[in-house]
C-alpha cells in the first residue's frame, strides 16, 4: 500500500522544481533580450553566476547592523546565493535599473526591498541615517563610463569612510588600482572560475590591507 502522503510531498516537491526551472529560463531569456537591446548597459550577456554570491557572502560580516545593498541585482541569481548563505532576505536591499527586472526580484524575494533605481539615487530610499553594514556590486564599469563611475566610485567612498564594506565584482585584475585612485583601501579577496567570464572579488573597507 502506498504512502499516499509520501507520494503528495514527492510530487509537491518535483513541481516547485520544475516551477524553479521554469522562472530561472524565463529570467536568463529576459536578461539576454535586455543584453541585446543595450549591451554597453547590461555588460555581460549571461547574469552572475550563484558562485559569485557565495563568495559575496563569505566576506560578510553578518554581526555589524543595517542592512547589506546589492547593486545590479539583475534578476537575482547572485541575491538568491546570498540568502542559500545565510544572509537574512529581508536585510537585502536591491537596486536595478531594470524594470523587468525589479519585477522579478520583487516576486522571487517577497521580503527583500527592491528599488527600480540608480545607486546615486539611494537617498531618496535609504534613511541617511541608516548604517550600511555592506554594498554588493556587480556594476559593469567599463561599460558605465568615466563620469558615471567616478559618481558611483565617490558615492561608494563616503560610505567606506563611515564604516560600511564595499564588495566589488569585477572582470579586471586591476580593481585595486581604480579604487585608490579615489581614495579606497581595496584587495582582492576571491577568483571566481565558475562564472562567465571568470571573475575577481574586491573587498574594500577604511582598515589598510
């Protein structure tokens, strides 16, 4: 005689996975159609790899306050590595330009704040009060531009000063030299094989390396 509850929790099981695989086809088929439309905006034409996430992770100081902002969150792969790391969803905010995207995020991570918004508007939605204990970015700079980075890069300055981590992605073994030319104490802390193309890691913070 079959366990009828067994074969239930079975089945359940199967369809919210092939629910997941559906969503995860749907997402990268959405992140290709914006990578065709702009591709100088998008950077890559695959998101993140999860690996990039796990590596996030493990240089996250999950004991400091305030909340952990992650930059270009795409349609989420990273953030979704970020939670399966520990990482407290609703301590996530994300910022994406896209708002396709930003729908996806808002429906995979129900209690994570998502803002369709540029990083240099992060005033208008974060109390400045607020301590930020880390910024996750995966901003493709070489495709931003001199102006916007420098922006971006001074906006990631003022919070370094005050204490926060500032993790950046990066495809460019010279991270380091970008970062203390605005003033930002920088190292490369992983190499990420798994992700296309492979990627460095940069932990940046007001402590010298």
């Amino acid at each position: 005689m079959p366990n009828i509850a067994k074969l239930i929790k079975e089945l359940m099981l199967h369809l919210n996975n092939l629910k997941y695989l559906i969503e995860l086809r749907m997402s990268k088929k959405v992140f290709f159609k914006k990578w065709i439309s702009n591709p100088f905006r998008m950077g890559s034409i695959i998101p993140s790899s999860s690996g990039i996430g796990f590596h996030f992770a493990k240089n996250i100081d999950l004991n400091k306050p305030g909340p952990i902002i992650e930059v270009g969150s795409g349609t989420g792969t990273v953030t979704e590595a970020l939670i399966k790391s520990g990482v407290p969803e609703d301590r996530i905010i994300c910022f994406e330009i896209e708002k396709d995207f930003c729908d996806i995020l808002k429906k995979k991570f129900p209690k994570a704040s998502v803002y369709n918004a540029d990083i240099l508007e992060i005033e208008n939605f974060v109390d400045s009060k607020t301590q930020i204990n880390s910024f996750i970015s995966t901003l493709p700079f070489v495709s931003l531009g001199k102006q916007k980075t420098d922006e971006i890069m001074r906006l990631f300055k003022k919070f370094v000063d005050e204490g926060s981590d500032y993790l950046q992605m990066s495809y460019s073994p010279f991270f380091n030299s970008k970062a203390k030319k605005h003033g930002i104490s920088s190292r490369r802390c992983s190499y990420v094989l798994r992700n296309f193309p492979p990627a460095y890691l940069y932990l940046c913070n007001n402590q010298s390396f």
